[in-house]
C-alpha cells in the first residue's frame, strides 16, 4: 500500500514549509507535490494552488478533486482551526494533530493544566483574564518572571521580564493594548527558568513514539540573547546540550507522559510534536508544546534527516509509526535567518534580494517571506531567508552557513551573528 506514488499537498508557504518540500519532494513515493498557497521557493518543487492559506474548505475540494494522498500541515493555525478533523471526516489523509490535540499549542492554559495534572515538570503558573489581578500578582511574587498570551501569537508572545517594569508593560501589552489581539486576554505569568532552551521534535501516531534529532533555536532578536523574542533567528543540530541521558530523561518524564496525558483527556496527538525545553539545575522542563515542526528548527534537522520522510509521515496518520527506522546524517547543520530591518516590530517590503540564483555547494537557501515580481526576488515579511549549512561538525556547519549569508543582501537586511556559538560553549 506504501509504496504507491501519491500526490501530496503541502499547506503553508514559510522556510519550514520551503524545507518539507525539498524533503518531500526527494521521496521516491512522490508522484506530484502541490502547495496552498506556496512560495517562490516552494515552486521549485511543488505546483502553487491558488487558494487562501486559511481557507479549510478551499483545501478540501482541491484535494478532493485532485486526488490527495497526502496533505502536510505545515503552520499551526490550520491545525488549530481543524483542518485535519475536516480532511478525516472526508476520508482523507492529513498529516497532522485533531483541533482538540492542536490545544496543545493553542492554548497555553490548557497545555500548563495538562501538565500540571499529569505532573510533567514545567514552571509553575497562575493564568488571568484580569489585568488589575494580573498586576497584584506580579506586585506579589516578584521578577524575573515569565508572561505569556493563553492564544497563538506567532511566537512573539512570550515575554520574559527581568523586572516589575517590564511585566507591568507585558501585561498591558498584552491585556489592554491587544497587540497579539484576542489571543491575550487571557495571560499566563509563570515563574522564571534559568538554563538554557533545546527544542526536541517527535513524530508520534498516537502511541508510538520516534525522536527526531534535536535542535537549538535563538529566539531572541540580537546576539547573546537579547532583544524581544521573534519566531526565531536560526537553529542548530544536534544540540550538544540534549545528552543522550537528558534525551532519556526527557522521553521518559515528559514527552511519553505528554502522549499518554492527551490520550486520557480524550484528545489522541499524531503528527510532530514539538517540545520547548529548559535545561535547569533541576532537570528539562517544558517551555511550550508546539503542534507542529519549529521554525526555523525544522530546516537544518530536515537538512540531515536521511530516511524518506514520506512513509514516516503517512506511519502517523495510519497508526504504524512503530514499522519505521529513520536514519541521520552524522553532520551538524546550522540556519541563519535573515530577518528585515525592524523585525519584530515593524518594517518595510518589497526590497530586491541579490544572490538567491546561485546554487550553493554546502547548503540550500529557504525562503521565509519572498515574493517575485518577473524575474526579481523581493522582500515579503519580517524574516526573509533561512540559510542552512551543513558540516562535518558544528563549527564548520557555522562557517559555511555564514560563507552563504555573506553572498545574500537586501536593504536592511539583519541577522545574529552568534547562531550556534552555544553548541560550541562559547
Ligand atoms: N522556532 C520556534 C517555533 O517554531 O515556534
């Protein structure tokens, strides 16, 4: 039944979904790959379908009418919004968690309960829908602490405050100025974590469970971690940090606990289930559940993921993840996202990118936010390129990543200059 070609759809059109399709389109299980909506890096290997990226019911009737086998989430709104309990009601595939499972994500009070009732280490939390309340709170505990919208907020709603000044503005940010919209009028404010992050990726259909290699992402704007959080400045893997023990540790006392504790509350997880994590002194600890592959994580660990990845994401969705064996590269790859100036806060488009049509021996540039305007690469969004680099270890991995960057520009064009000097203890 596998090894039939099939037609896939790929839904999303950012570097993570640049970098699925360049993994999808390797599979020898692939008849046609098609994208809604698709990118212009996306379309050098899939076929664009002019149907809006939120748009459930647009996404059914192509795949109905064109013969489907697969379709691959790529963001979490769909995901969230019930994308794959539509295409299952129809008797399609979907890659991908149920709109209840996808609360993982979606809410954040939610996911912090589930842990909290399932004694899965994470920070403690108090959640407000009130901002008079929110404010006595934190007057009453103290920074640092950590606020954080209850909705999706394109991964810039997680502030963490190293004093009372900055939780004050958080709150009012979030609760009063709307910024991340409805999405925080509900807050969580946890305790702060020292350590630092890994994020750890695992496939699961439900009751079987497969780690993927792990990753370090920067979600900070500037270099050693400062600045407001952005989607993410660029990644890493393997993280040296995620030992094998830790890694143990990890799957035994949070992810495995995690897949059981949504089996119990009626809410099955398949798909990618992403793990945000914190080394403390006391242990890994649950940053944040994700429903979906990290951006920009998931381009180097695709970069150095060997196997066909099509029979493993069709493994999660027809319940025998537990028949695949994946295999790694041994090389590190490293991600430089190069983000517009401004990100992320406000910033202009429509900049022309130079040196996007030259292939490059020692990596792949993903595209995060381009459009084409004839045969012109412009700017689209707040990061704009994904520049991935492989090598024989982490430092040459830096190097020649760095050598791709140095050969890219647009006006404005800004990115860290430190991605992965962790891995490398510095
Ligand atoms: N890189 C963080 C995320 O994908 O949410």
């Amino acid at each position: 039944m596998e090894d039939k070609k099939i037609n896939i759809l790929l839904i999303g059109n950012g570097g993570r979904e640049h970098a699925l399709a360049w993994k999808i389109h390797q599979s020898p299980l692939l008849n046609k790959l098609y994208c809604i909506p698709g990118s212009p890096g996306i379309e050098e290997f899939a076929e664009s379908v002019n149907v809006d990226g939120d748009d459930l019911k647009g996404m059914l009737d192509f795949a109905l009418k064109n013969d489907i086998g697969l379709t691959v989430i790529g963001p979490e709104i769909p995901l969230v919004n019930g994308v794959v309990d539509l295409f299952e009601q129809n008797g399609l595939k979907a890659f991908g968690p149920s709109q209840r499972a996808a609360r993982i994500e979606g809410s954040k009070i939610y996911m912090k309960k589930l842990l909290r009732k399932h004694n899965i280490p994470t920070a403690e939390f108090v959640a407000f829908n009130d901002y008079k309340a929110a404010l006595l709170h934190i007057e009453s505990v103290g920074a640092p602490l950590v606020i954080k919208t209850d909705g999706l907020a394109a991964g810039k709603g997680a502030y963490v405050c190293k004093t009372l000044e900055e939780a004050e503005k958080a709150i009012q940010e979030t609760m009063i100025d709307k910024v991340h919209g409805e999405s925080g009028s509900n807050i969580i404010i946890e305790d702060f974590m020292p350590g630092e992050e890994a994020s750890l990726f695992v496939f699961t259909d439900g009751h079987n469970i497969y780690p993927l290699e792990s990753a370090q992402d920067h979600k900070p704007i500037f270099d050693d971690d400062k600045g407001p959080n952005t989607g993410g400045m660029g990644a890493y893997s393997p993280a040296p940090i995620l030992t094998e023990n830790l890694l143990n540790d990890v799957l035994e006392r949070i992810i495995v606990p995690t897949v059981h504790a949504m089996n119990s509350d009626d809410s099955t997880y398949k798909g990618l289930l992403y793990a945000g994590l914190m080394m403390t002194p006391k242990g890994p600890k649950v940053v944040e559940f994700n429903c979906r592959f990290g951006d920009p994580e998931a381009q180097p660990v695709l970069m150095r993921m060997k196997t066909d990845i099509v029979p493993v994401l069709l493994s999660c969705c027809n319940n025998n993840l537990h028949r695949q064996m994946i295999e790694w590269h041994p090389e590190s790859a490293v991600c430089v996202v190069m983000s517009s100036e401004g990100y992320p806060g406000s910033y202009s488009k429509n900049k022309t990118i130079t040196g996007l049509d030259k292939n490059y021996e020692k990596g792949v540039v993903f595209h995060s936010g381009i459009r084409k305007s004839g045969e012109q690469y412009l700017t689209n969004g707040g990061r704009v390129l994904g520049v991935t680099g492989m090598g024989a270890n982490l430092e040459e991995a830096i190097s020649n990543t760095y050598d791709i960057v140095d050969h890219l520009s647009f006006d404005g064009a800004y990115y860290r200059k430190d991605i992965g000097s962790k891995g490398l203890g510095k």
